[in-house]
C-alpha cells in the first residue's frame, strides 16, 4: 500500500476503517491499521481508485428512467428506478452518504475483503432499481441520488422518500344562498402528498363534466349556478390522497354540509291609499 522507501501513497488512503460503503461495490477493502484502509482495484470492466470507479465506456450513460419523490407508509415496501443507457458504474447516496448497496454480479475479490451482513446491505436489482423493504421512517427517510458513471462522464438523478402526512378536511361549512344565486362550497383540506378533492350529493358523485349547474371553481371549490330549491340538500367532500400502504392504495376522508336555497318572500297584495274621516273605522 505505501512504498517501502518514500512517503508516497500508491493507493488513496481512507481515514477509516474499511466498512460496507467504503468502496465501490465488488471492490475489496483492506484495513491497514491505525483506524486506516484502503480499497483495491476496481473490478473487472470498471477503472478507478476502488472509492470511486467507472465503466470503460465509449459513451457518456444516460438516465432513461430515474426516481421521483415518494411517500410511503411505514411497513411498506417500494423503489427508486435508475435505469440508464450502456452498462455503466452506479452508486447510490442517501443525504449525500454512499450507500452499501449489493449490485448483481459485482462480488468483492482479493486477499482481504470486509465481510458484509446481510442487513447492512441495501438491495438493488440488475437494472439499479433500489429496493426498500418494510419502509422504516428513521431508517429509510430522506433524499437519494443515483449516480451513474462511465470514462466519459456521469449523471445524477435524485428524489425524496418520505412519510406522507395525515389526510384531513379542515373545514366544509353550511352554505345558506337565495334563490338564483351561485352556491359556494368550500372544502378545506390538508395532507402530503396533496390530496385530490371531488363532492357528491345525497351519496352520488357530482359529475362536473358537460355541466352547466356544477363548475370548479378551483381544486377545493364547488359552484352550484343559479341555484334553486331543487339544489337544496346534502353535500359530501371526499379527499384522496394515493398513498402506497399495507393492504391499500389510497386514504380517504371524507365531510358533510348542508346547502339551505331560500325563497324570497313575495308580497301578494299590494296596500293602496285610504281617505278616511275623523271617527271613521
């Protein structure tokens, strides 16, 4: 590792003893004492310092199919994508940490080699398609990049897995209105990832498509036009947010409110002008 006569390093030097993600996958790490390693050649096809290695390539990878941001419920599992063009080295970093990641077909060689446990090892398929397993928040959380890497370059691509948070419908006031008059519901919602908010009334969705009653005023937001008496009854706000979980793909909840159209009173008979005498009833 260091020349016998001089002070000059023939292979980096890492300032740690060899661990699961200290070299790149399928190259072999040697601890050489003093709380020091340093990893071994890359492997077969690949050039490098054993950090950091590269696909011999005559072309710079492209990353066709990359991870996007996640929300995923504990116990779950689920992946981030890394599907790129040619064969090239790839790592993956979560919150800018390589991970120790067993690629197929890549298996650590030489005299030495740390042995890895099963658990320290995340799991990622023959395409870099990153595998989680029973999504833990402590554990899994955070922002990952994959990073793929050829000797003409490279290409990032990153998302954030997370915890979604709790759907809920804040508030869906009563609406009272005169006749004629547009109705407006308003259904307050929250959550992460947003949900997606539809009405419906008396249980039956209302269909807002090729209406001329029923409009959007935004996502949140129900007009009914020129409303009548007819319009008068109960209306249900349904949020839905797609979360993948454990037995189900999507949460729902869901609120009522009572829309009241008033008639204005109308005036049957007019009162006329009266001339009466003192005395007179």
């Amino acid at each position: 590792v260091r020349d016998a006569s001089t002070t000059e390093r023939c292979a980096p030097v890492n300032n740690a003893p060899c661990t699961a993600a200290t070299c790149y996958p399928g190259t072999g790490c040697l601890n050489i004492g003093g709380n020091e390693s340093v990893c071994l050649g890359c492997p077969l096809g690949y050039v490098g310092d054993g950090i950091d290695c590269a696909a011999y390539s005559l072309k710079a990878p492209v990353i066709v199919d990359g991870p996007v941001d996640l929300f995923v419920t504990a116990g779950s599992n689920t992946a981030f994508p890394c599907l790129s063009t040619g064969n090239p080295a790839l790592n993956w970093y979560k919150d800018g940490v390589r991970l120790p990641v067993a690629l197929p077909g890549l298996v650590p060689y030489g005299a030495f080699f740390s042995l890895l446990a099963p658990a320290m090892v995340m799991n990622v398929t023959h395409l870099g398609t990153l595998l989680f397993l029973k999504f833990d928040v402590a554990r899994d959380a955070g922002r990952y990049e994959c990073v793929v890497k050829t000797t003409l370059g490279e290409q990032r691509a990153s998302a954030i897995l997370q915890l979604p948070d709790a759907v809920e419908i804040s508030s869906f006031p009563d609406v009272s209105v005169e006749v004629g008059s547009d109705a407006i519901l308003v259904c307050g919602v929250r959550g992460r990832p947003a949900p997606t908010v539809s009405f419906g009334r008396h249980g039956v969705v209302v269909e807002i498509a090729n209406q001329t009653k029923y409009r959007m005023l935004d996502p949140t937001t129900l007009v009914i036009t020129k409303a009548t008496s007819a319009d008068s009854g109960v209306y249900q706000c349904h949020a839905r947010a797609a979360v993948p979980s454990v037995g189900g793909s999507h949460v729902q909840v869901n609120a009522m409110a009572t829309v009241s159209v008033v008639d204005l009173p109308v005036i049957v008979t007019v009162p006329v002008d009266v001339s009466i005498t003192e005395g007179d009833s």
